[in-house]
C-alpha cells in the first residue's frame, strides 16, 4: 500500500515517521549491512524481491540488487518510484524510492535510486517471539530448498504467530533470502505439532564459536489449526517462563 494512502486513512503518521538522515542512513544500513530482503512494490503492480547492494549518503544515492534481464526489473524502473518494505526482526520498515534507473556495469547490474527523505517504522502487533523451553528441543523438519534430497531437523530459536527464526549450521549449504520451504514441520513440544510454508526473510551469521546463522523466517501458510497451535503454544511458553522465574 503507499504511504499517502496509508497516511489519508490513518490521520496521519508522525508517531511512525523517521525523517533524521542520520537514523534513516542506520536503518538502511542495517538492511545492507545484514543482506535483508526488501521488496520494491510499483504502481503499476510490478514487485521485486532484492537487497540494498550500495548506500551512498553523500551523494544522496542508494542501489538495489538487480538482474537485467529480468522482466519484472524492466516493469519495475518503467514507474520511475516505488514503495519499499523489509523488516528488521519485529519491526516493519517502508519508505519511497524515486528516480529508478537500471544501471548495467562489469560486475553485474543494479536499480540505482534516490535516497528517502523519510521513512516509517511499523511494530508488527503479531510478532511477539517466545523462546521455547530448552528442555523441549524443538526442531523444524524442512526440505533444503535448493537440495531437494537434502533434510533438515532445524532448531527452532523462537517462534511468534508470524514467523520463526531457525538455526542453520555452518557446515549445510546457505539459504538464500527470499526462498520458500514447503511443508515445513515444527515439533515445539510433546503437544504442539504444526505444518506449514516459511520464506525466508534474512539470514545473521552468529559469532564464531556459535558456528551457524539466524535464520528470521516468516510462515506463508499457516492454517487456522496451526494458528490455534501456535497462540497455544505460546501463550503455555510465557505462563512457564513466568512461573520459572517465581522460583
């Protein structure tokens, strides 16, 4: 949805609006920094997945990964502006880019643009995250999406009612940003068995000694079985959490 959409039927954004160029340069900046996904949204439907590839503050320029030959890059620069959505863990980020132009050179091509002049961030009401209990080893059973012979047991770091972080050891083949797992199973406890897609929102590589990354996944499909699951689940995580710490 566009922003002045978004801000003709709320009365306004302010309380959500981030116009420092320090901070809005910090924020972009972990989007690089982590290789997170973006999605570019045009008006005239054309949506692409990419990463921030370049942040140039000084000249007032950013630049989106981008493959050349690809159609929906072509769609995408005809608009000339775009809306852009990522996120950062719970935290929702949207901003408009301007002046797209596709920008070929010898080390692969780009979707260069104009730097925000503001952005917003959104807390993703849904996403509360629990760490499930150490003792119940929850795991996810997922198909290697590039490797279809390949399967997971995956341990589940947290969990929230949309989405997953997963622990990818460094010794299995990476998962690219973007990427769906289908039918993913995730055993969180003797009780809770529940199914569903995940995309793969961003990956963090973990310090050395913990020899792996973080996985941020968001569920694509999660049935209304699922999701009484989950709230179960989590709802049981936190009143044991609590009760641990009364101890």
């Amino acid at each position: 949805m566009p922003l002045e959409s978004l801000s003709a039927s709320n009365g306004g954004l302010d309380e959500f609006r981030i116009s420092a160029p320090r901070e809005i340069v910090a924020l972009l900046k972990q989007f690089q920094d982590g290789n997170l996904l973006l999605n570019l949204n045009g008006s005239n439907g054309a949506m692409l997945s990419t990463t921030l590839w370049a942040l140039d503050p000084t000249r007032g320029q950013l630049s989106f990964s981008a493959d050349a030959h690809a159609p929906v890059t072509q769609r995408l620069v005809e608009c000339d502006e775009a809306t852009a959505v990522g996120y950062l863990d719970s935290i929702k980020v949207q901003f408009d880019v301007q002046g797209l132009v596709l920008v070929r050179g010898v080390g692969g091509s780009a979707i260069s643009a104009r730097m925000p002049r503001e952005l917003f961030r959104f807390q993703r009401r849904n996403a509360f995250r629990v760490r499930p209990l150490l003792r119940s080893s929850p795991v996810a059973r997922v198909r290697h999406p590039a490797i279809a012979e390949m399967q997971l047991a995956l341990r589940v770091i947290d969990v929230s009612i949309g989405g997953c972080a997963l622990f990818l050891p460094d010794d299995v083949p990476p998962i690219q940003p973007g990427s769906v797992m289908n039918q993913v199973q995730l055993d969180l406890d003797a009780d809770t068995r529940v199914l569903a897609d995940l995309r793969l929102q961003h990956a963090t590589v973990l310090s050395p000694e913990a020899r792996g990354a973080r996985m941020g996944c968001e569920f694509v499909r999660l049935g209304s079985e699922g999701e009484r699951a989950l709230q179960r689940f989590i709802d049981q995580t936190q009143k044991r959490r609590r009760l641990m710490s009364l101890d």
